[in-house]
C-alpha cells in the first residue's frame, strides 16, 4: 500500500509539473522584454529630467519634443489662481522671480496643505506647458493684487508654465509605474510555478 501510495504522489507530481510547465514560458519571456525594456529605459528622460537652474531658458526648452526638467526654487508664492478640473481644485499657480523676470509653476495639491501660500527650497519635476486662458487669469488676478497693470505685468513674465501637475498625472509616468508593477507580478507568478514544479 505505501508502495502503491508513493507512486500515485510520483504520478500526481508529474501531472502537476506537465500542466506548470507551458505556464512557466510565457512569464519567462515577458520578464525578459521588461527587464530589456527597462534597461533601455525609453522613460530616462521623463523620470530622470535635465536639471534646470536658469528658468530663463524654459521657454526655448518648451519647443523641444520632451520638455521635462527638474527644478529646485528658493521660493514660491501662491498666484490665489487654482487649476480645476470637474470642479474640483487639483493644482495651485504658483510664481517666483529669477533676474527680474517672474515664472508661473502648476503645483499638485496632493503636495500642499490647504493654507500654502509659499514653499521654499522646493524640487520638483515638471513638464513645460502653455495655456493661454490660464496664463491670462494670473495675469488678471495679480494686476488686482499688486495693482499693476496686465500690459506690464505680461512684459515681466514667462507665458511658459513649469506644470508639475501635468507631469505627475502624464500617461508617460502611468506607463512607467505600470511595467513596474507587471514586472512584480511576472516574478512572483513565476516564483510560485518554480516553487509549485520542484515541490
């Protein structure tokens, strides 16, 4: 009986291994093009942006195909300007002042606290963006502030928008973190069929 026991686990053993071995190629190769597809790293140029310091050249940046940089400002002060979407607020317009000339950033409001009104030494990567409609409404708003008007305030500041918010929310970035996330699973399928085939 122990004999004959034995050899139905040897045969049920084999059974199993059969029917994990065809479920065992397909992860295998697709681990292979993600790991080549992450060494390559199409996305190096959106996760890892140039690093910009002279903000006076975002509007030549702006024009090339991948305008994403990494910036880091001393200090942001808030526009009162929100970026919405459904109504709901999703980005503060911030601004700051670099050799006499003044830069708008889109700021995520998953990184700000519901009073924010400045943030200083703040990194951050952005994609470089123009809407006119937004630029005209920070115009409107702090010709009433600062009471100065549009005509001057536009010859002062950049109609380029540092947008971190475009950048996070990106389908670049949705696609990165996917593969990584696919990956993880491709992995750990394939830890549980070797796991499952040698047990």
């Amino acid at each position: 009986r122990n004999y004959t026991n034995s050899m139905k686990n040897i045969t049920l053993k084999q059974l199993i291994r059969k029917m994990y071995m065809p479920r065992l190629i397909i992860p295998i190769i697709l681990l292979v093009i993600l790991i080549a597809v992450l060494i390559i790293n199409p996305f190096h140029n959106h996760i890892s942006p140039p690093k910009v310091k002279d903000l006076s050249t975002i509007d030549e940046k702006y024009h090339v195909e991948d305008s994403n940089i990494s910036v880091t400002i001393p200090t942001l002060y808030y526009t009162g300007v929100d970026y919405t979407e459904d109504n709901k607020v999703k980005a503060r317009i911030f601004y700051t002042l670099q050799d006499e000339r003044c830069y708008f950033f889109i700021i995520c409001m998953d990184n700000l606290k519901s009073d924010t009104v400045t943030l200083t030494d703040y990194s951050f990567n952005a994609h470089l963006t123009h809407n006119n409609n937004m630029y005209e409404a920070v115009i409107a708003s702090m010709s009433e502030e600062l009471n100065f008007s549009k005509d001057s305030l536009r010859k002062i500041c950049s109609t380029t928008f540092v947008n971190q918010y475009d950048y996070t929310h990106s389908f670049e970035t949705f696609v990165f973190y996917a593969l990584y996330i696919l990956l993880a699973m491709i992995i750990v399928d394939i830890i549980f069929i070797i796991i499952v085939f040698f047990s």
